[in-house]
C-alpha cells in the first residue's frame, strides 16, 4: 500500500515536471511570436507605407497596433514565467532523481512503512518549497490540454524506464 502511494507520489512529480516543460515552451513560443510581430510590423510598416501608399491607413492601423502591443508587452507576464519556470524545472529535476533513486528501495521492500511515508512526504515538501521558491504566492494558470499531454509524457516515460512496476498514477 505504501509502496503504491510512493509510486504515485513518483509519477505525479513526473508529471508536474512535463507539464512545466510544456508549459515553458507555450510561453517562450508566445514571447517569441510577439517578438517576431513587433519586429515584422516596425521595419515593414515602414516599407509598407512607402510603397503602398493608397493602403495608408491599413499601415496606419498596423504600426498603431505594434506600438499597442510594445507597450503591453512589458507588463504580460511571459517573460516572467520563461526564467521562473526554467528554474523551477532545474530544481524540480533534482528532486525528481532523488526520489527515482529512493524507488529501488521502496520497490524491494527494504523500507518499513513509516520510511517510505516519510520519503513520500520528503518528496511533497521539496516540490512545494520549490514551487514556492520560483513562483511565490503565484500560480500558473491551468492549461487542461498541457496537463494531458504531460500524462501521456508520463505514461511513455514509465513504460520505457519501469515496465513491470506499478499502474500509473
């Protein structure tokens, strides 16, 4: 029973590990998406409107638009995220090899139940200190499709490296 718990204690870090993984890439690709836009509509408005003169007002609106998004961009919060999360990650990986190093024991029954509920919970506290450490009193908001594919991640991970332990979280 215990053994199971810590298996599942196990995979659920795995999990949160990919699901920040994603996560990080989500917001990087729309960090650089805006970057991209931005550089885009400043150099090609301007030669949008030298050379499309009668479409005036559609380089207007665009270069208007860039300005918008310039401004905005300083207070979205991708770029916070892209160096917390990273961190977070690193720190969530050394966590995570602990307790993949403490599943040898556990799986072989050389803990008593009492051990292993204690290394459960050394697992929790380490990942929520963690997460408090790179993110504070923040949170991430909810990405279902992310959380998804992370358990899929998950599922792939253990089938290749733990075949024959226990069912998935």
């Amino acid at each position: 029973m215990y053994q199971e718990r810590y298996w599942k204690e196990l995979y659920q870090l795995k999990v949160h590990l990919i699901y920040l993984e994603l996560y990080l890439n989500d917001a990087d690709f729309k960090d650089k998406s805006i970057n991209i836009f931005l550089a885009c509509t400043s150099s090609g408005s301007i030669a949008g409107w030298a050379i499309w003169r009668e479409q005036a007002f559609v380089w207007a609106i665009i270069i208007a638009l860039s300005q918008v998004v310039t401004v905005i961009k300083n207070i979205l919060p991708y770029k916070t995220r892209i160096k917390a999360i990273l961190s977070l990650i690193h720190d969530l990986e050394d966590v995570m090899l602990r307790a993949e190093e403490k599943w040898f024991d556990v799986s072989e029954g050389r803990l008593t139940e009492e051990e292993i509920n204690k290394l459960r919970f050394d697992i929790r506290t380490r990942k929520t200190n963690t997460l408090k450490k790179h993110l504070g009193t923040s949170t991430l908001p909810a990405k279902q499709k992310l959380f998804g594919k992370a358990q899929t991640s998950a599922d792939v991970y253990f089938d290749n490296f733990y075949p024959t332990e226990v069912n998935h979280g």
